[in-house]
C-alpha cells in the first residue's frame, strides 16, 4: 500500500442503509484499515450538512483521498466527487462504495449485511489506495446534432434544437416525415384536427435553414462517443427528383400497379408511384421499387413518359452519407402490436375487425371513405361499434405486460367519434378499467360517456366471431357478473403500443440499451428520463415507452434542451481513466492494437501509444497484454487484486 | 434432505468475487436493489469497465486469496457497450476453464453470466443458482494460498 490519508464516510440513507446495515459497525472497522485516517456515519451523506461535513473532515484531517459508503455511483457519484474537489482534493481520488442497493436492499440478515458493507467498503479503500489524480481530457465538439425518427418527436425536437442555432440532420426511414399522429384523425382530449396542428410543424422543419431533412433514409452505423460521433446514413432512391416534381398526380394515374396503401393502413390502394399523403413533406411523389414492374422503360416506364418535368430518374442509386454530429436523439416511435397475436379475437382474419389506427383512417377526412364510418367489407354505415381496450395490454402471462397508457383516452375519443358520425348507432366499450390521468382528461371520458352515451361495460372479451353478416362479441359483464352477447358490425382493437419495428437493430447500432419490454432504456427512471445509457443520445416520444403527443411534445423539447446544454460548451471534457502504457515492459507484439474496439493503439518507435480522446478506457488491452505494460488509470491490476483480497478479507 | 446435509449447506457458506461490468451488470444489480429482490449476501460485487478487462489473472488472483467461486457478468454479447469487450469475455472463458481443470480446480467454480442493466430479477437468479451450485463442490483449497 502506498501512504495515503483516505477518509472513509458511511452513510444510513434515512433507513434505507441503516436498517439492514450496521452503519457504525462499518465506520467502525474502516477506522482500522490500513491507509484509513478518518471515518464517521451519516444520516444523509449527500444532503448539504452531510457533505459539508466531509468537506470539513477533508480539510481538518488533511484527507487525500476519500470513500463515500452510499448508493449506487449511477446516483451520486458525481455528487461527491464534485463535493470532493470543492474541498481541494482531486475529484478522482473520491470512490464510491455501493452498500444500498447491492447490499442493504438485497438482504435481510442484518450481520451478513453487514459484512457484506465491510467488504464492498473496505475494496474501495484499496482502490482509493492507489488512485491517481487525474484531469480530465478536452475534446472539441461537433455542434451539429443528428435527430432519428421523423414523429412529432423527432419534428419537434429538430425544430427546438435548430432554433436555438445548432445545425440538424433529420433522417426519418419513411417517404414523409410525420409518423404516426399524420393517420390521426381528430385528437383527445380537445379533439382538434392532427393534420391541420401538425402540418404546419412539418412544413417549418422542411424550411428551416438549419435543418437537412434526409427521408427515405435510415442510420446504418454509428461510431465515436459524445461530441464527436460519426454516422453513417443510407438514402434510398426514391426515382423521383423532389425539386422537380410538381406532384401534379400524373404519373400515379398511368401507373399500372396497384398495391394496398400503408399509409391508410391496408383500407385503400395506392400505386407503385405515389405520394404517401397529400400534404406530405417532402413534397414528392415516391416510386415504391419493390412495387414496381422493374424501372425499365422496355418493361414499362409509363411514368417517366409522362412526367412533363422529367422528375422521373430510374437510375437513382442509394447514396450513403457519412456526418459528424456531437448529439444524437432517437425517436423511433412505436408500432401497434400485431392483430395476428391475437387469437382468441379472431388474429386478424375477420373482416371488419379493425385496429385502432385504421379506425383514425375511417374517421379522418383524407381517409379511405372521406371521413364517412363505413364498414370495410359492404360500406355500410355500421350501427352498433364495440371498442375492446387492454388488447395485448396488460396481460404478463400471453402478451405485454405493460399499460399502453393511451388507449382509454384514445377508445373513448373513437366512442366520442363515431357517435358524432352516427348518432343514431350505438357505441360499446369494454375495459378493465378506464386510467384518464392528465388534464381534462377524466372529464372528457365522463362526457363521452354522459353525453355521448357509449355504453361502458367493465370485462374482457372472450372471443369473437362471424355470424349471419355480423360479428358475435362474446363477454363477460364483471360489474353484474352476466355474460354480454353482442351482435356487432363493426369491432375496434385498441391494441397495445410496442417498440417501432427496428428498435432492436436501433438499439444495437447507437449500443443503447432496452428495456423489458423493448422500448429504448433511459438512464435513470426518474431522474434521466431523457438520457440513453450513453453519454450524448438523448430519447424522445414513444420510442421510449408509451405516451400521447403532449408528453411527446415535453420529452422532445427536454431531449432538446439536453442537446442544447451539451453543445454550448466548445469542448467537452472526457473521462481521464484512459489506458497508458509502461514502455520499459512494452515488446510490440501489437496484441492489443488488436483488442482495442476503438483503434485507439497505434505502435510508435515499437511501442503501443494510446490516443487518449479515442480511448474509452475499457480495459480490452489490458486484459490482453501478456506484460502488464498497458492499463487503465485507476483501475489497474494492483487495484483490482487488492480489491480482490479486501473482499475475501 | 437429511438432517446431516442441512448440516452441511447451512455451515459452509461460499465466497463468491463477482466481476460486473459497469454499463450493464452492476446496473442490473442495482435494478435488482431498486426492486428489493432479495438474493444471498455470498458475492461480493467488484465493478469493472467491461467483462473484458477482466484477465485471466484476476480469476486466478480471486481463487488464490481464498475465493470458491468467480462469477463475471457483463452485457449480452452484441449488447456491450465497448462494442466488443464482453465477446472478447466470452473468448477467455473457454482458456480459463481449460486452464482451471489443468491446475485441479473444478471449472464449475468460475462462471460467466449475461446480464443487462433492465435484468434485475436475472441478477438475483445468477447468485441465487450460483451459490446453490457452489456448495455441493465444498471450500475451494486446491489455489488458496496457506496464510496461516
Ligand atoms: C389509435 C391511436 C390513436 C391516438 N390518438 C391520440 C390522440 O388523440 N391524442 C394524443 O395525444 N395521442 C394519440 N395517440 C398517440 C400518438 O400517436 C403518439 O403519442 C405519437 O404519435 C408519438 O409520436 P412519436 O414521434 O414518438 O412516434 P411515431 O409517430 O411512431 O413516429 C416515429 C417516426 O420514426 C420513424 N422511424 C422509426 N424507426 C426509424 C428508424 N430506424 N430510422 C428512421 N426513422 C425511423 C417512423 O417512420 C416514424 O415516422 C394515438 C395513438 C394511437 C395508436
Ligand atoms: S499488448 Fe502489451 S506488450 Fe503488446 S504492444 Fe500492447 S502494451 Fe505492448
Ligand atoms: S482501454 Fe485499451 S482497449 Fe479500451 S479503448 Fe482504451 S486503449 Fe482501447
């Protein structure tokens, strides 16, 4: 051991630690250790007193290095290492010693606790050992930020960010920017028209100077860390020039193919040229290749003849792009969950079974039946609508476990909808129960129910089937205990949001993280609800987990915000606890040049050097060299193997 | 269980070093704290980097001073967040089982487990059947040092 003067400070944590610990016990036997000069008990280290109280002991024991025994160092870690500098020491001489939640939280028996505290504690005053001050490395920044995902969220957080001035690169996999909230029809709970409020948002982020929008698009590889990622985007072809095309409909109306419309959710038809939706941004028509008979004018070509500006190009190739950004946000969105899995509700197969979403395109204005309810299968005007809530929702044991948070509003907006469409048709709705928090939000239920008159029934539906033009609803009343036998012609899941397809490949290209469910990770539940894993990807909207557009809304402009912060700096400072090497052992043998997954060795004069701003201080090397001549500052193999001895102590 | 067994399990209790790498396990066992999932108190946590700054050596430095198992847990390969570290990981732990049975240490005292920062409960189960799996093999002695 090296001579230091490490103080050692342990903390109850009201009871949390307390409870389970023997926090005086603890403080007690670090007195001992060897190195140890100081230690004491807290009842909340990280409240002002309690780190004033450090500071104090810093400066009246002359302290050169201390071990805070707390929380996990994802909670405050920073906190007292920015305590321990304010007391003159170098913040990297502060370690952390997690004794809540791997240890007081986890256990019971008070005393194996409490040995158990001893040793984390204890490992920790051997790391503090031999800590070396360290100063972090400034890197610049790249003050230009990518946002994935084209949603009100992305949109949203594009136009926050690019009016504050930092430069925006928008990639958004569709032919059109807007996601889900275009197919909307009207929206809960005021029920203003979602096109007519988001429109204008996506005309400002196609005008914006600051912006470069990149449709069609998507993120294939992603390197480098905050401040300086680099990116590399894949743009599809689209065949049509968007400056050209004066989306005069000409093309679409000689082309020869005719394929279900994604955008109208299968209720309509497009062609293989077409533009996803009138107003749709950028304003252009998209040749669907997959679609089309072959781009080739022997084939057919009818389009290109005539295309009058000649915005029709069939040899478009894909390009790829490769950006430097200092930020990334995603905002992938979601994807309802597959009618398919859904059995016991017919999986799909029965006609005039529809998804919430499609039921947004009966509604809507621009949508397959210019905004008249009619049933899919004969246009009929259907009388009697039941809505399902909960589908796939809620249920651990054969779909998701988790609410999907918006689907009473959205049933009871559907309910509220059809009623003002047919009065004279009946609306049933079953739910398990109706979850309304948010402003006016409870209201607007009790007036769909009041003044509207949908019938509310409280159950599950058991199953559904075709019977004599209709469909059978078979359910249970909870509330009386009957069974409910429905003769409907019309039947609305509101199926549970999941993850956007790609959220998994996403995930994997930025190496964020996910969580049960699929949904992107943030960092801290409460306390980082923006932040990926990752220091510089911020998250945004559904991608994250379910919610309507006005807390989209809220996550974008935080997300933004966030962004906006990081990049006001000029440099940002990096983690110093970056390899380095001991030329006297290094041969040469190049071993971790290999190891290292950011290239981050090179061999100079036959000895391995590091880059320090490349070098994210993984230990690869490290555990790859045969000499111990390459490590990682204050995690160095004596460190780990007297940490080792402290736990077996 | 015979009266003599429960004897046995409840006298010795193994000592376990556990390697968590510090994106994806040490959070998950946080998780697992944050959710109050209770597991035995036999590992003692060392956060690292990544799973694959973990050498070879340190297995055998934990078995030296005394440890009967080594557990190292990092992200799902593909997962990492060093982009590859943790299948680096995954490469050695063919050599370090290899390694222990040539020296007479039964490999089943080292194991590798995968888990992600949201895989509280997983964490829970890794110690909970590693302990378990642990004491039928008794104290480890063939690497512990004499320090008497
Ligand atoms: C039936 C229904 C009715 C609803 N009604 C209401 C309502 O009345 N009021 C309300 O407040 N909310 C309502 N919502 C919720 C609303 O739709 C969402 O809150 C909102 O659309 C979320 O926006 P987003 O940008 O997060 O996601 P999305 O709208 O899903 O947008 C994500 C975008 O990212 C793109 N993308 C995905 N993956 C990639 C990738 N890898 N690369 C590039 N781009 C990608 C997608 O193409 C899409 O454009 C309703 C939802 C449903 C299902
Ligand atoms: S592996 Fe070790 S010896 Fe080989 S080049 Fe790297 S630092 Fe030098
Ligand atoms: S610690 Fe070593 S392997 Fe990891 S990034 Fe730095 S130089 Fe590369």
């Amino acid at each position: 051991m090296t001579k230091k003067r490490t103080g050692v400070f342990v903390c109850h944590c009201g009871n949390n630690i307390a409870a389970t610990v023997d926090v005086k016990k603890v403080a007690e036997v670090m007195a001992t250790e060897e190195g140890v000069v100081y230690s004491e008990d807290y009842v909340y280290m990280c409240s002002d007193p309690g780190q004033n109280a450090v500071i104090q002991s810093i400066k009246d024991n002359n302290l050169d290095s201390v071990v805070i025994s707390c929380c996990s160092p994802n909670l405050h870690e920073k906190t007292f290492r920015d305590n321990a500098k304010r007391a003159g020491l170098n913040s990297f001489t502060c370690e952390i010693a997690n004794i809540r939640e791997q240890c007081a939280w986890v256990h019971k028996d008070r005393n194996r606790a409490t040995e158990k505290a001893i040793k984390i504690s204890r490992s920790a005053v051997r790391r503090a050992g031999r800590d070396q001050p360290l100063e972090p490395i400034a890197v610049p920044v790249t003050r230009k930020v990518l946002v994935i995902g084209g949603g009100i969220a992305g949109i949203q957080a594009a136009l926050d960010i690019a009016n504050a001035g930092l430069e925006v690169i928008l990639v958004e996999k569709q032919a059109t920017i807007g996601g889900h909230m275009l197919q909307l029809s009207e929206t809960f709970p005021t029920l203003d028209c979602s096109q007519c409020i988001l429109s204008p948002k996506m005309v400002d982020v196609s005008r914006h100077p600051k912006i470069k929008l990149m449709t069609y698009s998507e993120v294939k590889e992603v390197s480098g860390s905050v401040g300086n990622f680099r990116v590399n985007i894949l743009q599809k072809p689209t065949f049509v020039d968007a400056e050209l095309c004066k989306i005069c409909d000409d093309c679409a109306a000689v082309c020869p193919v005719v394929v279900p419309n994604e955008f109208d959710l299968g209720l309509t038809a497009r062609r293989a040229i077409h533009i996803p939706f009138a107003q749709a941004i950028p304003a252009s028509y998209t040749l669907d290749e997959s679609a089309c008979l072959g781009l080739n004018p022997i084939r057919c070509g009818k389009c290109k003849d005539v295309c009058e500006v000649g915005a029709i190009n069939y040899d478009m190739r894909p390009q790829t792009l490769i950006e430097d950004v200092g930020a990334i946000v995603v905002a992938t969105g979601y994807d309802l969950y597959g009618q398919e899995h859904m059995n016991e509700l017919g999986g799909g197969q029965i006609d005039d079974v529809l998804d919430g979403l499609q039921f947004e395109r009966l509604c809507s204005a621009s949508g397959a039946t210019q905004g008249h309810v009619l049933r899919p299968s004969d246009r009929t005007v259907p009388k009697e609508v039941v809505f399902i809530q909960c589908v796939g929702s809620r249920d651990p044991a054969n779909h998701c476990a988790y609410c999907s948070k918006i689907c009473c509003m959205y049933t009871a907006k559907h309910a509220s909808l059809y009623k003002h469409h047919v009065p004279d048709g009946r609306a049933y709705v079953f739910y398990i129960d109706i979850r309304s928090g948010g402003k006016g939000y409870e209201e607007f239920v009790q007036r769909i129910m009041e003044e509207d008159e949908a019938i509310y029934l409280r159950g599950r539906v058991s199953k559904l089937y075709r019977k004599d033009g209709k469909i059978r609803v078979l359910g249970t009343d909870t509330l009386t205990g009957q069974n409910v036998e429905i003769d409907a012609d019309m039947v609305v899941l509101a199926l549970a949001m999941e993850p956007s397809k790609g959220t998994a490949e996403i995930a994997k290209t930025l190496k964020i993280g996910r969580d049960k469910d699929g949904f992107l990770a943030e960092a801290h539940p409460k306390l980082k609800p923006v932040e990926s894993v990752t220091a510089g990807i911020f998250l945004a909207g559904c991608a994250q987990g379910p919610k309507d557009i006005p807390e989209t809304v809220a996550q974008a402009g935080a997300a933004a915000a966030k962004v906006i912060g990081l990049l006001s700096q000029n440099t940002l400072s990096h983690a110093p606890t970056v390899a380095f090497v001991r030329n006297s052992h290094c041969t040469g043998c190049e071993m971790c040049v290999s190891a290292c997954p950011y290239n981050a060795i090179s061999l100079e004069n036959g000895k391995a050097v590091v880059n320090e701003v490349l070098c994210e201080g993984c230990g690869s090397c490290s555990a790859t060299c045969l000499r111990a001549a390459i490590e990682v500052k204050n995690a160095t193999a004596m460190q780990i193997h007297e940490m080792i001895e402290a736990c077996l102590a | 269980m015979s009266e003599q067994q429960a004897e046995v399990t409840t006298d010795y209790e193994p000592r376990i070093v556990a390697f968590l790498c510090k994106w994806c396990s040490s959070a998950g066992s946080d998780l697992a704290g944050v959710s109050r999932i209770q597991y035995p108190s036999n590992a003692t946590p060392i956060t690292v980097p990544c799973s694959g700054s973990v050498s070879p050596m340190y297995i055998l430095s934990a078995l030296n001073k005394g440890a009967d198992g080594v557990l190292v847990s990092g992200c799902h390969i593909g997962d990492c967040h060093y982009i590859e570290g943790n299948f680096l990981a995954r490469r050695k732990i063919h050599l370090v089982k290899e390694l222990l049975g040539f020296v007479g240490v039964e490999p089943d005292r080292f194991r590798m487990s995968w888990v992600s920062a949201a895989e509280g409960a997983k964490y829970s189960q890794v110690i909970k059947d590693f302990v378990e799996d642990l004491r039928p093999l008794g104290p480890q002695k063939k690497l512990k040092a004499d320090r008497s």
